[in-house]
C-alpha cells in the first residue's frame, strides 16, 4: 500500500472524508469490518480508509474481509498477498455461495440479489464474531445513480443507496464512505495503484441486466451533458419533500411546520459533525 498521494487519489480522499464527515460514518472506538471483494472499489475504499484512520483525531480500527465464494477458477492468492504486505488486519471467509446462488436463481433472472442477501448474511456473522459495529461497503456515486435509475424506471421507487443505515436487527451500521466519488476517478486510482482485481465469473457471466443498461443510459446522457452525474448527485443531496406525491413524506413536512417553535431541536445544541483531518499529502 502506497503512502504516495496522485491529484485523483487526493480528491478520494477529499470527497471521502466530507463523506464522513457530512454523515458522521465514523466515531471513537468504532471496529469497522471493510468487505473486500476484490474490485477496484473494495481495494480503494481499504486503502482510503487505512489513510484516513492514520490522520483521524479519534481512534478507530479497521479489519478487511474477504469472501470467497468457491467459484470455479477462482483464485484468491494475489488478494492475500497483498492485504499480508499492507500489514492490515484481515480475514478470509471461505463460504460456497456459489453454488446455493445457481441452484436458487431462476433462469434468465440475475444472480445479483441471491448472491448480495447471502454475501450480507456472512458479512453480519463474521462482524458479530470479530466485535465490529459497523460495516463499510465499496459503493460509490455511480452505483447510487444507477440504483435511483432502476428503481424508478422498474420498481417506481424514487430510491437510492443512502450513505449509511443501521440494520433492520439493529446491531450494525452500514456505512459507504466512497458514496459520493466518481468511479471514474475510481478506475485512475486503482490502475495506478496496480491493485490485484479478481473477476467475479458469476456477476460477469450474465450480460444485458438491468444495470447495465442503467450504465449505458448515463454515459448516453453525459455525452450530451457533461455534468449530468454530478448534478444528479446534487439532486439526492436537494429533495424536496412537500414536491412529490408520496402522502406520508407530505404528511410529516406538515407536521413539522405544525410544531411550536420552541419544541424544535435548536440546531446550535445539536453535536458537531466528525471532523478529520485533511489529507496533507
């Protein structure tokens, strides 16, 4: 792992840590298991992270975790290598998915959600096991756009990634530091870096699914307007809740205008957000 900083790695590193910050994905004495896959994303969300967490002002532990899934011909040993020369703390989880995922995936259908609920449920016992609170995720802006796209062309959802949430049993955060980087810059920094990416045979076995015509269409529309991602990332960051159609957001916006005012939070008593040192590199 690299302490040498490229202008594209420092603006990660800048986008990341207003994400934390505007967020507050990070607190003293958090354990937070990093899932590594593999991919560009997982390998840059590790190494941003581990830089970060050398120049927080708080503490926070960070261990990698690696899924493998038993796919044929795959083959983990340059991710091993790596994470041992990086002298991070890690763990490799060795689980057949793959199998369960071709025997539970109708035909034509996208081995996408069986594989993500039973990569998520090993991700949940293994930070249970290892004492993490919180497990941080590689997605990042475009993966936020693309979803906000596909739910609302084949779900009629206006929905998207958030940056994080606590679990549905409440005991972890989920958390995306990398939610609000461009993947393009992704892809600059991982290739300098020469990360040793594994393909996932099971995702990149299937083609024309949903997004990655979700994908197309952005690059279509950026071709035209330049600026369209970064103004669509803007968008989710600038909603209007009172403009919409859904009765219950309209219904508590009404109810908020409703309240007294001295019954509202007075936003100087309410903490500050989780400031981390800038990156001085």
């Amino acid at each position: 792992m690299s302490e040498k900083t490229s202008p594209v790695t420092a603006r990660l590193a800048r986008t990341m840590t207003k994400t934390l910050a505007r967020y507050q994905l990070l607190a003293q004495n958090d354990t937070v298991l990093v899932a590594v896959s593999g991919g560009k994303d997982s390998y840059t969300l590790l190494e941003l992270l581990e830089r970060a967490r050398k120049r927080a002002p708080f503490r926070f532990r960070i261990i990698a975790v690696h899924l493998d899934q038993q796919q044929p011909g795959y083959d983990g040993e340059p991710l091993r290598k790596w994470l041992i020369s990086s002298k991070l703390d890690f763990e490799i989880v060795r689980e057949d998915t793959y199998s369960t995922v071709l025997e539970r995936t109708r035909s034509g259908k996208s081995y996408c959600a069986v594989c993500s609920r039973m990569r998520r449920g090993i991700l949940y016992t293994t930070a249970e096991r290892l004492g993490c609170n919180k497990i941080a995720l590689g997605h990042h802006r475009d993966d936020a756009l693309e979803t906000l796209m596909m739910n609302l062309f084949f779900s009629g959802k206006l929905e998207t990634m958030p940056a994080g949430y606590r679990t549905d049993d409440g005991r972890f955060d989920v958390i995306r530091p990398l939610i609000e980087c461009a993947e393009s810059d992704i892809i600059e920094h991982a290739s300098a870096a020469a990360y040793p990416i594994l393909p996932c045979n099971l995702c990149g076995s299937q083609s024309g699914m949903q997004r990655q015509a979700m994908g197309d269409l952005l690059r279509e529309l950026e071709h035209k307007h330049p600026n369209v991602r970064a103004t669509m990332l803007n968008a989710l960051r600038n909603v209007s809740p009172t403009h919409l159609l859904d009765r219950r957001l309209l219904a508590m916006a009404q109810d908020t205008q409703e309240r007294p005012h001295e019954e509202n939070q007075d936003s100087s008593a309410m903490p500050d957000l989780v400031q981390l040192r800038r990156d001085r590199h």
